[in-house]
C-alpha cells in the first residue's frame, strides 16, 4: 500500500482496501442508494401532499388553472350524467341513490368530477342500511391517506387504504372477489398514474410551475404599465444658481392636472415619461400561456387567444381535444358504473322491496336473475355543424347521381359510396 492510499483508506473508509474492495458493491455508501429503475414511481408523501395543496390553491387564486379544470368536467358529463335501464325496477333504485339527501348526485357530481380532476383521485366510503341495503357515500380527503397498499405480485391492484392520525383506519377497496361480487369499505379511483403508481395526480401537475412562471412575468408586466403611467416634471432653470433654484423650486411646488404655467424664456417646463419597451415581454407572456395551453390540451380559443386563430384553424384544433374529453369519459363510466353495480349488488343481497320514486307504488323486490343492466349517459363532446353535413350529402347526391346516369357507377354502388360517406360525416 502506498501513501495515497494509506491516505483513501483513512479518509474515506476504515475498510477500504489497495484492491478497491468494497463488498462487491462499487461505493461505499452504496446501501444508501436505490437503482432509478427499480425505484417506485410514487412521488414522495411529503412532496405530494404539498403538490395537492398547491393544485387546490391554483383552482382557487388562478384564473387560467380554475378554467383548465372547469372546462374539462363541463364538456365531460354537462349539465348531468344520465343513466337508463329498461328494467324499472334498477330505475327507481338508482333513483332513490341518486337524489338521496345525503348522496344529492345531482348536485355533487359536478364537485366529484372536479375534484377528482383536481386531485387525481377520489376515495369514497360506503354506509349502508342494515335493513334494506340502501348505499350513503362518503368521502376521504386524499390528503388523509397514509398508506397505499398494493398486490403482492401486481402492483396495479390497490387491496387497501389506511388513513393518517393516532387512530388511523385501515380500508379495505371494493373490488370483485373470486365469486365475481363487489367486496370491500371504500371506492378509491384515480387518474394519470403509471401502471407502477399508487396514487392519482392532478390534472395541473404539470402545469403548476409554468403558472407560477406566468404569474411573475405578468405581475413584472403589471409594474411596468404602472411605471408607464407615472410621469416626472423636467424644469429647466436657466442662469439660476443653486440657491435661486431651490427658493424657485419651493415657491411653485408641484402643479395640479390643468394649472396654467407662466414663464419668460429663462424658465422651461416639461412632463417626462419613461420607455419601458413592453413589446417583448407581451409576447412572452402570449407564449407562455400557449405553451401552457398545448400542455393541457385546451385550444387556444377556448381562451383569449381568439385574435391569432381563424374559424377553419379552430375546427383544427378542436377533435384533440374531443378525444381527450371521451377519454375521460371512459373514466367516469367505469367510475361511476362501480358504484352503480354496488348499489345495485346490495339491494339484491338484502331483497330491497323497491318502489316507484315518483308514486310511490310498490315495484316488488329485484332478484339476481332479472335482467340488471342499464347504461350511463354521457353527451357528445363535439357539436356537428349540421348545415355542413347537409350540403355535403346534397353535393354528393348530385355526384352520385350523374356517375349513375354516365353508366360510371351502378345503383348498388352509388347507394354503397352514400351510406359509407354519410355514416362517415355523422360520426365524425
């Protein structure tokens, strides 16, 4: 062993050896560290839960943040989320769930779908009558959640929640069983994690520093026009010595908006105010919020950015959007048809006698072997220009019909090439 590495081995580690031996592991603190690959891709409780109080701040103070997260859940479910089933019996029991007092769906669903948008995840408890198996949801702030426990072998299948406090509560997430039954305490749904995330995350995530970011550029921007307002008077004393100017400067003190200023050729008076050059910081500020809105998802016209884009540039940027509202959608389907397939899994368990919400009239008792089904009602994110449609199908009428008269086409396969492009133009 040498000096130098008499003086490693002494410095850095007692066990360090001339061979660079340390255990087979390339550092010595090693131990400390985890493979980027394997780590989990859970952001840390702390940074977490500070991330959700940020994002609810946001939607609180921001305008632009409360718009994203609004507009999202009012092109998602409307003015409500329907549901039908042609068995009136299921009918009247989502009824009765659904107008309940305490559950009032009519009203909070617009707060759950913003909610769960604003936070990525949405928790809810179930109570449910002893007697006749009647569903009351409740709710758990995300940010009371612990834990998050996982499968086993299948990190995708979160089999349970504990809450924080001394007396933390563990629930279990209702999910099928082996017997295909709905068993557990609590709904947990969440959005925009990885395969390998427990948690949800907000629909601002990441977007929340590009605000901060526009704020401050915007409040610079603010001082600036206030600066551009603010004027000085240049008075211009000639021949005058110091003390002459002091004596004149207090006799005329500062002058009101529209006094009159008297003086021969030795006195000049002038309002000076300062360029700023705001120009480029407008664009700045204009990028920002694009880039911000590109992130989101959101067409800029949706916004105060009309002025850049005409009408043909809009129908452009709207179907990305569109697609991203019924992804959503697909989501709240499920979210929603959970709970529906519990309340209705439950007033079968306890042979709920159910009634007509409107009369009152007995419907008897819904049975495992009646047809159970029903459908969850979601609008059309996009709005068909109509008059559009129509002038095209007349035009290609009138193609259709001189191919026909030409011996072009047969009649099989002009009214073929119709039914093809009119479903086309209708679904679209």
């Amino acid at each position: 062993m040498n000096f130098i590495e008499s003086i490693i081995q002494e410095a850095v580690n007692p066990e360090f050896t001339a061979t660079g031996d340390f255990g087979g592991a390339i550092d010595p603190d090693e131990h400390l560290y985890r493979n980027l690959s394997e780590a989990p891709k859970d952001i840390n409780s702390y940074d977490y839960e500070r991330s959700l109080k940020i994002a609810y701040w946001m939607y609180l103070t921001h305008p632009l943040a409360r718009r994203i997260i609004e507009l999202g859940k009012d092109f998602v479910i409307g003015n409500t989320i329907q549901y039908k089933s042609e068995n009136e019996k299921v009918l009247n029991l989502l009824h009765r769930f659904w107008k309940d007092s305490y559950n009032n769906l009519s009203i909070k669903q617009h707060q759950k779908i913003t909610e769960l948008s604003l936070y990525g995840e949405q928790i809810y408890t179930t109570d449910i009558n002893k007697v006749n198996g009647h569903v009351r949801l409740g709710y758990i702030d995300p940010l009371n959640i612990k834990t998050v426990k996982t499968e086993t072998n299948n990190i995708e299948i979160v089999k349970s929640i504990t809450t924080k406090g001394y007396n933390g509560k563990k629930y279990n997430i209702i999910q099928e069983n082996q017997d295909g039954r709905l068993d557990g305490d609590v709904f947990f749904f969440r959005i925009n994690n990885a395969s390998n995330a427990k948690r949800g995350v907000s629909d601002l995530m990441h977007l929340i520093d590009w605000m901060d970011i526009f704020d401050q550029t915007l409040i610079n921007e603010a001082d600036r026009v206030r600066f551009l307002n603010s004027y000085v008077w240049d008075v211009l004393c000639r021949g005058m010595t110091e003390a002459e100017i002091k004596k004149y400067a207090k006799s005329q003190g500062t002058p009101k908006p529209g006094t009159s200023f008297y003086h021969n050729e030795n006195i000049e008076r002038n309002a000076i105010t300062p360029d700023l050059k705001v120009g480029e910081s407008t664009e700045l500020l204009r990028f920002i919020l694009s880039f911000m809105l590109g992130g989101s998802g959101t067409p800029e016209h949706y916004f105060a950015l009309a002025y850049q884009i005409n009408r043909a540039t809009a129908e452009e940027m709207d179907p990305p959007f569109y697609k991203k509202v019924e992804n959503r959608q697909l989501f709240i389907k499920y979210m929603f048809g959970q709970i529906f397939d519990f309340v209705i899994q439950k007033a079968v368990e306890y042979r709920r006698q159910i009634t007509d919400y409107d009369t009152g009239k007995g419907l008897g008792v819904l049975t495992e072997n009646e047809d159970k089904n029903y459908e969850i009602v979601l609008p059309e994110p996009s709005t068909k220009d109509t008059k559009t449609i129509a002038l095209s199908l007349k035009e290609l009428t009138a193609a259709l019909t001189i191919a026909k008269q030409s011996g072009w086409l047969s009649n099989q396969t002009s009214c073929e090439i119709f039914a093809m492009v009119a479903s086309e133009l209708v679904l679209t």
